[in-house]
C-alpha cells in the first residue's frame, strides 16, 4: 500500500496512490496567529510587520528573459511556465561570477511564502556566507484532484505527474535551466530544500528529475507517496537530507522513507529533533545544506 501525505494543518490522505481509491482525513484549515505584532502561519514562519510601502527585499529587476549572466544581489522575477505567471525571488552572493557556485532552490510551506521563508530560515543570510545562488518560487495555492480524491490547499503540488496537470515540476525544471544557462552556477551541485509542503514537493521533485539533482533536502515532511513508494524507480541515487522533529505527526514516515532510501542505496542524512513538532522549523535549519551543498551530481 502506498499513502499519499500532505502536511501544514491541511490534509492526511492514506491510500493506493495515483489512479486508485484513496481515503482521506482532513485537517483544520489554514489559521495563523499574532505573537508581538508579527504573524505566525501554521508552518512556524513569523512574517514581521513592514513599514507602509516598504519592500521586505531589494527588487532589482522584474524580467521573464533568460539572463545572460548573474550579478550578486537581489531579484524579483515573473516567469510564466505551464501557463500560470509564477513570482521568483533571486539571490545571488557576492562570490558570483568569480567560479561555477551551486544552486539552492528553496520551497516553502503551506500559509507561508517565498521571501518570509528564505529570510526566517537564513537561506538568505547563509547564501553569502556558504557562497550559492538562491532561488525560491512562490507556490500556488492549489486544490488537488488525484486519484479520485480531492486535495484541498495545498502550495505544491507533489503529487501528480506534469502529463496529469501538475504546474510545479515544470516549475523547477525551468528554474534549473534557466540559471544553469547564466554560466553561473556549478551543473554538479543542483540542490532542493523544501520545509513541510514543499518538503514533499522537494522528495517528489527527486523522484522525477533523480539525474538532474544531486540533494534533496526535506524537512518536517518525508516521502509524499509513504515510506518507501516509487524509491525503486529513481533513475539516479539522489542524496537525501531528512530533518524532522520528533513529535511532528509525520515523523514516523520520515524514519520509514529514511529506511527506504537507505535500502535502495541513497546517500542519507537523517536527524530526528528531540522534543521538536512540526512548527517552527525544527532543528538547525542549515545542517541539511551544509550537508547537501557537499554533495555532487
């Protein structure tokens, strides 16, 4: 039997995947609460309060053409890929330019978005430090049709194929190609670190484009389809970072995808945070990519 998992107080579906009758136990909706005078969604990201007509970053081009080099600094970005118009955010450190530096693609959770993650999980912060380009896509909140069952808000879809309709690995395939064609980045060191939502969107990705990445960071979710489901058909044996918190619900599949991967050969980190939940991020949040960024293609 195969599940199918989604997390951010949204959904748990437990089923046959893709194509077969599933059951699914629904979760509250989306809710987010005030901690002084900053908003705290149900993924733990604290999203502080900005002055009137302030930027939360720097902008400093808005351009969907294929950019021929990358300077350092900020970026926002309007693509439009499976025909819906996506927002990107766009870091580039100080080290660009000067050798091939590895791309970090960063998905957020549910009720949260992409520039409040990369700032409270310090992708932001750490990509001058640890020397990569980041680049974070905003999600869609979508409704989900799968397998008969209907998944209701969720930011990524990682479940169906793009044949099926799924508008987020079109996403990130362009986001790999369109970076990699600035000359900029290191084709060896292609790496996805998704918290929640976007970890199974991070774990799904892995499983479509195996050749194409050499990391995938997971954190407070696991493998979207349960434990082990389609590990076995990865093309490539991906290295996996897998970060939860013990007492998150979905701990127990994370220990079992983390069983999965190491049985079909995989490169694994694991870390199970005592006394951690699902919200806030558990553990250090750049353990993973410390991790990762020293893997390779």
């Amino acid at each position: 039997m195969r599940k199918i998992v989604a997390f951010g107080a949204f959904w748990l579906g437990v089923g046959v995947a893709l194509g077969c009758t599933t059951e699914i136990v629904e979760g509250p909706p989306a809710t987010s609460s005030t901690v002084d005078g900053a908003v705290v969604t149900d993924d733990g990201a604290v999203i502080r309060p900005l002055a009137d007509g302030a930027s939360p970053v720097p902008t400093s081009t808005v351009d969907a053409a294929v950019p021929t080099t990358l300077a350092a600094g900020d970026a926002k970005v309007k693509l439009t890929v499976a025909g819906r118009e996506r927002d990107v955010f766009v870091h580039a450190p100080p080290q660009v330019g000067s050798r091939p530096l590895p791309l970090v693609i960063a998905l957020h959770g549910n009720g949260d978005d992409n520039e409040n993650f990369v700032r409270t999980s310090r992708l932001l912060a750490n990509a001058d430090t640890d020397g990569y380009v980041l680049v974070a896509p905003r999600g869609i909140v979508q409704t989900i049709v799968v397998g008969g069952q209907t998944v209701p808000n969720v930011a990524w879809d990682a479940y169906r194929s793009t044949s099926e309709g799924n508008i987020d690995l079109p996403l990130l395939e362009a986001l790999r190609t369109r970076y990699l064609a600035t000359g900029a980045i290191d084709s060896k060191k292609i790496v996805v670190y998704g918290y929640s939502q976007g970890g199974y969107a991070s774990f799904r990705w892995a499983l479509e484009a195996a050749p194409k990445i050499s990391c995938s960071i997971v954190i407070g979710a696991a493998n979207p389809f349960g434990g082990g489901g389609w590990v076995g058909e990865m093309t490539r044996k991906v290295a996996f970072a897998l970060q939860i918190g013990a007492n998150d619900s979905a701990a127990a599949n994370a220990r079992s995808t983390k069983t999965a991967l190491e049985g079909a050969g995989h490169p694994v980190s694991f870390v199970e945070v005592a006394g951690a939940g699902h919200s806030p991020l558990p553990g250090d949040p750049r353990a993973p990519l410390t991790y990762c960024l020293g893997q390779s293609l």
